[in-house]
C-alpha cells in the first residue's frame, strides 16, 4: 500500500500543525480547541488503527465468553434465548469490523436484559454477579489501554502498550 | 464479595419508594429528557458564527426587553464548553451607550449533559449574595425566543486555572494548582459546605423538586435520571453499566436531610483572580439539584479530577489530600459523613459519568449534534476509567 496509512496520518498531522494551526489567530479559539483534538485524535488512531479490527473481536470474544459464563446460572426463562443467542454470536466472521459492532449490539442486549432481570423481578445468581465483575474489570482494562493516549486516565503509567496487550 | 441477591429482592420494604419506578423523578428533569429524544432527529447542529450570535443576541434583547439601536460587539467564544456554546459580548443600546459586558451560555442540539437553563437561573439567583457568582442578566428556559435554551449571565473576571502553570487540561482535568492551593483550598471547602447549608425551602427554586427526607427517593431520583439518559441515548451495550444500575437501585441508602447539591464543583468549576486567588466565580450549575450532600463530597474526590504530588499524595481536584479534605467539610458544614453512603456515591458519581462518557456524549456525537463533537468523542475516550471505578467501588463496598 502505497502511501501507507501511517504516512498519510502523519502528513495530516504535519499539515495541521505548521499550516493551518499557525494560520489561526488567538482569537480563533473554537478552531484552534478543535484542531489540537484533531491532531490528539489521529495520532491515537495512528496507534490504533492495524489493530482496530482484532481489537473488536477480542471485546466480541470476551463477551461470549461471558454470556457462556451466565447460561448455566441464567434464570430457566432466558436460558433457550441466551443459548441461541450465543450460537448466532460464534457464527459471525470476526474478521467483519461492521458485522462484530452489529453481533455485540445484539448478544449485548441480550446480557443487559438479564442483568436487568426484568427491572428487578427476576434474582440474578451470585455467580452471575462475580462474572460481570470479572468481565468488566477485563475490558475496562482492555479500553483504558486502547484510549490512554488521550492522557485521561489517572492510572494510564500502569498500562501496557497496545502492542503488548494485543500479543497477550 | 458475592452478592445473593435472592435475598435482597425478598427483604422487606424499606420505605414506600419503589426502586424499580422508572418515573420517578423530578418533573422538569424528565421534561428535558424527554424533549432531548424529541429534538435529536433536528440535527446536525453546526456551531453558531459571531454574526448568528450578533442577529440572535438582538432580536432576543428588542422582543424580550423593547430596547431599541440594539449594538452587540466584542463577540468572543469563551474556552472550555464541553456542554454549551459559550461567547462574552458587549450589549449597547439607545439608553445604554457606554455597553454591559455579558455572557451569553446556550444550549447545542444536544450536550454531553441535557439540563434546564431555568434551573440555572433560579439557583445563581438564589445563591447571589451567598457565594461568588454570576449575576442572572436574562433567561430563555425553553428557548422559546432565542430559537435555543439560554442564558444570559453578568462577565466574570477570573481564570479557572493558573495563567503560569505545568499542568493543564480539557475541560479542566489534570490542572496542577501547585503553589495556588494553600490560597484555593478553603474556599473550595467553604463553597461545599455553604451550598449545603443553603436553605433552599426558602428560595424562588420552582424549576426543582425536592425527595422525601427519610428515604430513598434521593438517590431513586438520580439513578432514574442518568439511567434514562443511558437508555434514551446508548450507542453500544456496556454490561457494566447495566450491572451497576442494579446495584445502585438494590443498595439505594436513606437520605435523612435532603440540601442542595451543586453536583460539579470540581476543578475547572470556580474561578479566581490572579495574584490574590479570591474566588470570583462559582460556575457551572447546570447539574444543581436537591438531594444527599454525600453525592457533592463524592463528586469531588474523584481521581479524574484530582491530581498527584511529586511525592505520590493524591490531592482532591489538586487542591489538598482527601483525609484533609474530608475532615476540613465535615468542619465546614457541620456534617458528618457516612462512609456507606460516601462510597455509594462514590459508585453513584462514576456511573453517571459513564453514562456522560459512553452514552449521552456518543449518541450526541453519533447524531453530530453538537457544536463540539470532536471534544465529545475525545472524552468518550475515557469511559473505561469509569468502568473499572466501578468494578472496583462494587467490590469494596
């Protein structure tokens, strides 16, 4: 590929900022706010971008995982749902960013009404509990690593890079 | 800790208030809500030029006030504005020619937070005199004549962090006070607690509803609040959104003494003078609600908004460490912090800005209905923050 995705990002960052950053007045605050996040977001999405994709299906991944976790705990009346719904999530090609985004709405819903147990009325088992815990602290981990270049994470000096949390 | 909650759903009731009930809330918060489903489909929403805000600035002030040789000059966006569009102007007019600084604040098609400029209002109204604010020049609670929600406020004198500094950041998070702190510290202290004594019974709040002392409608309010923002507005499922939902219905705790929350007093929310650093200006009301005095105390010893010292001490919102700050309120006020109820709204706070970050603001850059998008995607970006709090409050609670 030529030019690269790498080359093109960067020369968009050096566009923005030696041309178009130096033409704006102090005055120009809104522009000037703006296009400082601009070069903040492509150099994240310079990070980012080779591992977009495997990065949405390790969270499509680790969320079947969890609806597998739930089934044999899950209340008897989502049991039949929570299975074909696991079933149609391990069908869908994981190499399709668009199909992964659209299953994960899907088997998401799904683990939220469960959660939910019908706005409290259905009990949820302690095993249930300690698995969205545990799910959670997982991907909260995974996305604070994919975002700590945005600098607003307090604790992102503990993360590893997005290299090495790939590799893992 | 495991959690049976069979045992929970089978405990006796509490109080009368049923933590289930989705519509429990305060009425002008769920008439915002609802209009911000209403509006969203008139979208997108392009930041407003200087000319639109010079042509909007004076049909508002000929119809809501008769003034005639209307002049709006000096228009200049202010900085910051994560939620709304925010300019100073100078108004002159046929029986005013030397001009009044203002500022006006108007609401985007949709915000990172959905609120009541009319709250707004009332409650800088009835803080004036009590704490540093700005003065309430005109409002447009449902932008009936504005054409958008607004507000128009006296221009404040200040910064909001130190002109010379080593840390600053967006929307005020990771601002290093350093040396400033000593002279910052006890005002944000007593702003605390002066906004928890406020006798709000006796204020013009009719915008506001206040809960029931002695149950749990305080905290039932703010859950149903940020739980139909989430719902109305979410983008992509987060478990641990839907998780701590529940947990904060099942361990909602009594509110003996209901007060007034200002609920984003935080670094980047006051304003100062340089050299002296003497508050100026108490900002960004716009969360302001009546509910647990504990919610505020939470809100502030978030580590989003505090900052470390070269020695590893977390300072809140960089000012001063959290065992100091706490004693300092609880001196301040003349209330005594539970520390059952600090932690969850310690939960409470992370999940509402999880509910900010991964869905009110996604759904309103998703519509590309705001004038900073780009801004809403960029603090978007820590959501996840929030969702270890969360895993991380949950279990130690």
């Amino acid at each position: 590929m030529l030019p690269s995705i790498d080359l093109r990002i960067s020369n968009i960052i050096k566009a923005l900022e030696q041309v178009v950053l130096p033409a704006l007045t102090g005055r120009e605050r809104l522009a000037r706010d703006q296009v400082n996040l601009c070069i903040g977001h492509l150099r994240m999405i310079a990070q980012q971008w080779r591992w977009a994709a495997a990065f949405e299906a390790g969270s499509f991944q680790a969320m079947i995982a969890l609806a597998e976790e739930m089934q044999p705990v899950v209340d008897p009346g989502y049991a039949e749902e929570l299975a074909q719904a696991i079933a149609s999530a391990k069908a869908v090609e994981g190499r399709d960013l668009a199909e992964v985004e659209h299953a994960i709405v899907a088997l998401g819903g799904l683990i939220d009404r469960i959660i939910l147990g019908e706005d409290g009325k259905v009990a949820l088992a302690p095993a249930v509990w300690e698995a969205v815990l545990d799910y959670g602290e997982k991907q909260a981990l995974r996305e604070r690593t994919w975002f700590a270049a945005t600098g607003l994470d307090p604790d992102r000096q503990e993360l590893p890079s997005i290299a090495g949390m790939m590799a893992g | 800790m495991a959690i049976d909650m069979s045992e929970i759903i089978d405990a006796p009731p509490i109080d009368r208030i049923d933590i289930w009930n989705r519509d429990d809330m305060e009425p002008r918060i769920r008439e915002i809500l609802d209009r911000t489903v209403r509006d969203r489909v008139k979208g997108p929403y392009a930041a407003k030029t200087d000319s639109e805000v010079i042509a909007m600035l004076e049909r508002y002030f000929a119809r809501t006030e008769g003034l005639e040789a209307i002049g709006i000059s000096d228009v200049a966006r202010m900085a910051g504005g994560a939620s709304k569009e925010q300019f100073a102007f100078t108004l002159r007019h046929k029986g005013d020619g030397v001009g009044e600084r203002l500022v006006l604040r108007m609401d985007p098609l949709e915000a990172i937070s959905q609120t009541c400029r009319g709250r707004e209002a009332q409650v800088h109204v009835a803080f004036a005199g009590i704490l540093p604010v700005a003065s309430v020049r005109s409002v447009d609670a449902d932008g009936e004549i504005m054409g958008q929600p607004a507000i128009i406020l006296g221009f404040v004198n200040g910064v909001t962090e130190p002109s010379e500094g080593t840390g600053h950041g967006v929307s005020g998070i990771g601002t290093r006070y350093d040396d400033w702190a000593a002279k910052l510290a006890p005002q944000f202290i007593d702003a605390l607690a002066q906004v928890h004594r406020f006798d709000w019974r006796s204020a013009d709040l009719s915008y506001y509803a206040a809960p029931e002392a002695g149950t749990r409608q305080a905290a039932i309010w703010q859950v149903n609040w940020w739980s139909q923002v989430w719902w109305d507005g979410v983008v992509q499922p987060v478990a641990m959104v839907t998780y701590a939902e529940r947990w904060l219905r099942e361990h909602a705790p009594i509110c003996d003494a209901p007060v007034m929350c200002h609920s984003d007093l935080r670094l980047g929310n006051f304003m100062f003078e340089e050299p002296s650093g003497k508050f100026t200006a108490v900002l960004d009301w716009e969360l302001a609600h009546i509910g647990d005095f504990h919610e505020d105390i939470a809100w502030a010893i978030q580590r989003l908004f505090g900052t470390w010292t070269d020695d590893g001490t977390f300072l809140v919102c960089g000012l001063i460490a959290r065992d100091e700050f706490l004693r300092a309120y609880e001196a301040a006020s003349g209330n005594r912090i539970d520390p059952v109820k600090l932690r969850y709204y310690e939960v409470l706070n992370a999940y509402k800005c999880a509910v900010i970050d991964l869905g009110q603001a996604m759904r309103a850059a998703t519509q590309s209905n705001n004038h900073q998008d780009i801004i809403l995607t960029w603090l978007g970006s820590a959501g996840a923050v929030f969702l270890e709090q969360l895993v991380m409050l949950i279990r130690e609670a």
